[in-house]
C-alpha cells in the first residue's frame, strides 16, 4: 500500500493572474474614468427625475471618452489594460445610463415591453463593444463596424435635450417616439453598416480657407441653438451609415451592364 503524495508536493493547478508589472498609463485612465463617474452620475440623476442633468452628463461622458482616445494616442499610452477599462465605462456611461434614462422617462407606459425595448439597447451595446475589441486589430482606421455606441448614447441624450427646448413637459407622443429610436439604435449598432470614424482628420494640418469658416459658422450656430445642432448633428451621423449604403446600392445597380433585347426574348421563351 503506497503512501499518499506529501502536500507540498501536490501540484497547484489554479490559474494565477499575471500581475499588471508595467504598470497603467495615468492620464487616459483618468479620462475613462472621469466618463465613469459621469455616467454613473447619469443614472442617479435619472433616479431623481432630473432627465436633462442625466442626457447632459451623457454628453460629458462623451467628451471624456474622446479625450481618453486622444490622449492616449497622442502620448503613445495605449495598452490592453486601457482598452478593456474604456470599454467597461463605455458600458455604464453609454449603456446602463442611457438605457435607464429611456425607460425611465419615456418607455415606462409600455410595462414589460418598455424595459425589454431597455434591455435590447443595452444588451446590443454589450455585443457592439465586445465585437469592436475582438476586431480592433484588424479594423479598418477609416470606418467603423456599425453604429458605436457613445453615438446611440448620444441620440438618446439629444432627444431628451431637445424635447425640453421645445418645451414638450406633458406631451406623449415622447413615449412612441422613444420606442422607435431605441429600436432603431440598438439594430444599428450591431448591424455591418459602415460610419466614418473621424480618426483621420488632421485638425492642426492646413485645410482649404472655406473649411474655416465653415467651421466658424458652425460654432455660431451650436451657441444659438446647442440643443437643435447637437440633434441634427448626432441624428445626421447616425442616418449616414443608412442612406451611404443605399447610395452604394444604387450606383452598383446602374452601373450593373443591362440584358440585352435578344438575352431577355431566349431567357423568356
């Protein structure tokens, strides 16, 4: 009869953790994570009712995520580690808040179905970020692979806005309206439909002089009317992905050679 292995010599079969030994870059992690914040202070202003404060700390949220982008490009300080933790506040700022903040100020009415219609958005950003980080290898810089989701965050947020420029307190067309939209981003976002991604303007190279002031008069108008330009901005961008495949479509056709007569009488007869 053997005697049983000693304990120290049994071997230790868990999975260790590999320890972070580089270390992390500290500004974009301080971006990313002032995004966090905002998002989560979005939801708590949804809880309290104060819909505007939340879309408007979704849109900070937003800038904070573009700011993280930047200067971690700008400082050579991407890494695996900042990719992940971008994506994790990717998914309460623009994810969990905005789908709170839907449900909470339109879709309500709808019972069940309006937190399902919630839930999808949500669930559809989870998919687009996880997709986004499996290809971000082999992504093509120009465009990216369905609707992001800090831009269907943004379409919820400016609705919101822009309802209350109007002035629309106790309308309910908000509550159909709101149904169709979250629909609509949530399919978008995970769809193969193509949208310029923006990394490849060169804001400090030289332009054409009527670049600036396109530029000036654009800034003109987002201080007159913020809440109207931030829509059409945002809803613009979020229908480009749509009407540039439709437009794709169209020139294949015409440029697809027509049958000729004496083809079309055999195929026919």
């Amino acid at each position: 009869m053997t005697e049983p292995p000693p304990i120290h010599a049994v071997p230790d079969r868990r999975r260790r953790i590999p320890p972070l030994r580089k270390g992390v870059y500290i500004l974009p992690s301080l971006f990313t994570s002032a995004g966090l914040f905002s998002g989560f202070y979005s939801i708590i202003a949804t809880l309290g009712h104060q819909y505007r404060l939340a879309a408007v700390m979704i849109l900070i949220a937003q800038l904070c995520d573009i700011l993280d982008g930047r200067v971690a490009r700008l400082a050579r300080a991407m890494s695996s580690f900042g990719i992940q933790y971008d994506s994790l506040s990717d998914l309460v700022a623009f994810g969990v808040a905005p789908g709170i903040l839907v449900y909470q100020w339109a879709l309500r009415p709808w019972g069940r179905w309006g937190w399902l219609a919630a839930s999808l958005y949500v669930t559809c950003g989870a998919l687009r970020l996880a997709r986004f980080n499996v290809q971000i290898a082999s992504a093509e810089k120009r465009h990216f692979i369905g609707l992001p989701i800090p831009a269907a965050a943004d379409v919820i947020a400016a609705t919101v806005l822009l309802y209350y420029f109007f002035g629309g307190e106790g309308a309910t067309n908000k509550h159909i309206l709101m149904l169709l939209v979250i629909y609509g981003v949530a399919g978008l976002m995970v769809s193969e439909i193509r949208y310029f991604s923006f990394k490849e303007i060169r804001f400090h190279h030289r332009h054409p002089f009527p670049v600036l002031l396109g530029l000036i008069f654009l800034i003109m108008l987002t201080i007159g009317a913020p809440e109207a330009m931030l829509f059409l901005g945002i809803t613009g961008y979020a229908l480009s992905g749509p009407i540039a495949l439709l437009g794709r479509r169209l020139r294949r056709r015409r440029r697809a050679p027509s049958t000729p007569p004496e083809a079309a009488d055999r195929v026919h007869g």
